[in-house]
C-alpha cells in the first residue's frame, strides 16, 4: 500500500519530533567547538607574531654581521 502524503507528513512530524533533542544538543556542542576554534585561532596568530619578530631579528642580526664582516674584508 502507497504512502500519501498525509502519511509521509505524519512521519516527517514524527521523526523531527524524535531527533529534535539531539540537534539541539549536537549544535551546543558546535557552538563550544567554534569557540575552542577561535581560541586556538587566536593562539596561532600570537605564535606567528612571536616567530616572525623572532625571524626578523634574527635577520637583522646577520644583516649586521655579514656588514661587519664586509667591512673587515674591505680594510685588508
């Protein structure tokens, strides 16, 4: 025997009905993912921010020893 529609609106309602509690609790686990996400997002920007200075300097530093060896090779 076919389903109508009205029988598949009855099982639509049926199965929203039985589901619904653990949509809700899977999008509160979501939204508590998202906000650990923003925080290790946050974390990782620091980082970078922390080695590109520590590059940056590093970088500097050799630009002034390779000047100071350059000028050390120019006096001989």
């Amino acid at each position: 025997m076919p389903l109508d529609k009205n029988d598949l609106k009855q099982i639509k309602e049926v199965v929203v009905e039985a589901v619904d509690p653990y949509f809700t609790a899977i999008q509160k686990d979501f939204e508590q993912v998202y906000g650990r996400f923003d925080k290790v997002e946050d974390w990782l920007e620091r980082i970078e921010k922390l080695v590109l200075a520590d590059h940056t300097r590093r970088i500097e530093k050799l630009e002034i020893e390779i000047k100071d060896l350059r000028d050390l090779l120019a006096v001989k």
